[in-house]
C-alpha cells in the first residue's frame, strides 16, 4: 500500500511539474507565469523529497520558490505589464514553431546524452546511503564536482538581476515625469 501511495504522489507531482512548466512557457502575462513558475519549482520539490532528497527540497522552495521568485516578480512589478509591446504577444507563427523545433531538439539531445552516459546504471538499482541529499554531501559535491557550475549559476543570477535594473531604468526614461511624481 505504501508504494501505491508513493506511485501517486510521484505521478501527482510528475504532472503537475509538466502542466506548470507549460503554463510559464504559454501565458502571455508575465506575472502569471512567474507564479506558474512557483507551483513548478514546489512539484519539483515534492519530487526531491520522493528521492529522500530532503535537504535539497527545502533548499529548492526556500532559495528558489521564495528568494529568486520574489526577485522575478519585483522585477516584473518595476518594469510594468508591457505584454502590448512584447515582441513575442501575437508574434508570427514561425517562432512558435521554431520554439517548438528548438524545444524537441533539445529534449532530443538530452534523452541521447542521458542514454549514452547511463548505459548499464539505469538496468540496476544503486544504494542510497544515509548521506545522500544532506548538507554535508551537497557542500561537498557543489565545492568539489561541481564548483564551476555552481559558480557560473550565481554569476547569471548576478547578472539577471542587474538587466532587470538596467531594463527597469531604460524603461521609465520614456515617461512622463509628472507621471512618474504622481504615481509615488
């Protein structure tokens, strides 16, 4: 019975993780995508805790559900709803279907790299050990391993959140200055 419940969970979290993925790819309003976004990043931590990941689960609503959302969302706040102007709202159906193309590509690449690297390890299960998913085991994975990645990710979150200033100033330099005086 509780590897049935554990099959639900997984295949409720599965879904909703794909259904929100789409949503943050398919509305056009920005700040619904970004909360689309806060429902993918909470499957995706039910997810990691289905792996006994629990470390990382919290990590993963704490770091990015709480912190990088509300980052996203001040930004989409300051910079205003300009879903009129987007050059992606109404667009042409040649970059939907070149998204779609590029999207099916990538998926494409990523199921033959897996395919290629995995080889027998998929065919047998491996022992999880009690470390595994604990702060002791990330630290020493993301300072060892995988430091460069981990590096370059806080430099484009660095560099994500100065666009989104630089972007917000460029785009209240257009406006009325009596405008802008009123509105604060």
């Amino acid at each position: 019975m509780a590897n049935f419940l554990v099959w639900v969970v997984w295949l409720g979290a599965a879904f909703a993780c794909l259904v929100s993925a789409l949503a943050v790819v398919s509305f056009r309003n920005p700040f619904y995508s970004a909360l689309a976004l806060i429902g993918n990043l909470a499957s995706l931590a039910v997810l990691f805790l289905l792996l006994s990941g629990e470390f990382v689960a919290a990590g993963q609503v704490l770091v990015y559900g709480g912190a990088v959302m509300v980052m996203f969302l001040f930004v989409i706040a300051y910079l205003g709803d300009k879903s009129e102007e987007s050059p992606w709202s109404g667009g042409p159906s040649w970059q939907i279907v070149g998204a779609v193309l590029a999207g099916g590509a990538i998926l494409a690449e990523v199921i033959v790299v897996v395919g290629l690297k995995a080889g027998d390890f998929l065919s047998s299960p491996k022992p999880v050990t009690r470390d595994f998913g604990s702060p002791a085991a990330l630290g020493r994975l993301f300072l060892t391993d995988h430091l460069l990645a981990f590096e370059v990710t806080s430099i484009v979150l660095l560099v994500a959140a100065v666009g989104g200033v630089v972007l917000g100033a460029h785009a209240r330099q257009g406006e009325d200055p009596t405008e802008v005086h009123a509105r604060t």
